[in-house]
C-alpha cells in the first residue's frame, strides 16, 4: 500500500531564509508525486508534479523537489522565503493505475517570520 | 472562468438532515473525485468516477451516495447526517495524473 509521511507538521522560518518541507513515500511501483499548497479557506493548488522524467522539478512560485529514489524522497525547497509562502503544503503520491487516485501526507505548515 | 466549482461553499445543517454538495469542471477530464479533509487537515479519498462509473469506493458509509449525471458532473449527497461528518470535502478532476481542485464546501453538521 502506498503511504506518505511529511516530516514536521510545522516549519518556521524567517523571510529569505531557506525553506525545506520533507517527504517521503512509500510505494511499491513508480509513483508519481505531487506538492500541493493549500491556503487558509482556499482548495488545494498544484505547486509542482514528478512523473518519471526529470529527477529534478522545478514547479509554480519558485518552488522545486527533487525525487530521489534511493531515499524514497520527494523534499520541497525554495532558496528564499517571502510572507506570501505562509501555507498549508501537502505531499502526495498516486501509483498511477486507472484511478490516479492521490494519497496525501499529514500536511506541513510553513511559518514565515517578517 | 472556474476549472472546478462546487456549491455551497458553506453548509450549516443539523443531525439527521440529508443535503446535497454539486461539482462541476470545464476541464473535458475523464475522472472526478470527492476528498474529505478533516479538522485536522488530513485529506482522503471519498470515491473516484471515471467517465461516469464509479471506479473508487474507499468504505465510505452508505449515507453517502455520489452521483454522476455526465463526465463533467458529480455530487455528494449525504443522508441522516451526523455529527462527525464535519469536514471540508473538496470535488477534483484529473485527465491523469494532475488532479484540479474545487475550492471546497465546509460542512458543519450542529
């Protein structure tokens, strides 16, 4: 069965500082993962997807991930933070059968400090 | 114009009534989705209709009943509703792997 752990349920950091939200999945097939951000009384947006081609992704508002297989990890980052980043983030993995149904992580929410 | 909507946006209602959440996307995608998240924050699959079938059923009560009249439709409708049915359950849809969002219909069932 696939699941999704997101280490941290809350990160803070401070306003140009590195961001680094943590995921790890487990799947027994190659997943296709996914970040999404979810602001407060907002649906969820897709910030960035990997689906088997390059390891490295580079997504919506600076954001990037880095699948890497040997770790089973799908960490998200941005080199700088701005107050606007302030979100709920979310991990998910699909296993890409006819559903591509998603399983979520717990969620991280990201504190930016001014 | 909106990918994915659903209605209301917000739903008051007490044990035991029965209502109806509608979504709809102008997507042109195969499948649709009903998602739950719960008051803490923790989102799961409902069920899954791909080209009006239902494809996913992840042993959701009976009280719920989802509907497809056409691919770019499917509601929810929620019989005898109780207390913990409290939630936001968010409709999507995806061509593949990329599942679009609605903005989700808070639920508080008093």
């Amino acid at each position: 069965a696939q699941s999704v752990t997101q280490l941290g349920s809350h990160v803070s950091v401070s306003e140009g500082a590195l961001v680094l939200l943590r995921c790890n999945y487990s799947s027994s097939v190659p997943p296709y993962l996914f970040w999404y951000v979810q602001y407060p009384n907002q649906g969820l947006q897709l910030l960035l997807k990997y689906t088997s081609a390059a390891t490295l992704v580079k997504g919506i508002n600076g954001f990037e991930a880095e699948f890497k297989k040997s770790e089973t990890s799908f960490h998200l980052t941005k080199p700088s933070a701005h107050m606007s980043d302030a979100a709920e983030y979310f991990c998910a993995v699909s296993d890409g059968d006819s559903s591509y149904k998603l399983i979520f992580g717990s969620g991280t929410r990201l504190l930016v400090r001014p | 114009d909106t990918a994915v909507s659903q209605t209301p946006k917000y739903l008051v209602t007490q044990m035991g009534n029965d209502k109806s959440i509608k979504c709809e996307q102008n997507l042109g995608h195969d499948t649709m989705y009903w998602y739950k998240q719960d008051s803490k924050k923790f989102l799961k699959i409902m069920f899954s209709y791909n080209n009006k079938e239902l494809i996913i059923n992840e042993t959701v009560p009976n009280r719920f009943s989802p509907k497809s009249p056409d691919k770019a439709h499917l509601n929810l409708h929620i019989n005898s509703l109780e207390l913990g049915d409290s939630a936001v359950y968010f409709c999507a849809s995806s061509l593949k792997a990329e599942a679009f969002f609605g903005q989700g219909t808070r639920l508080t069932v008093v």
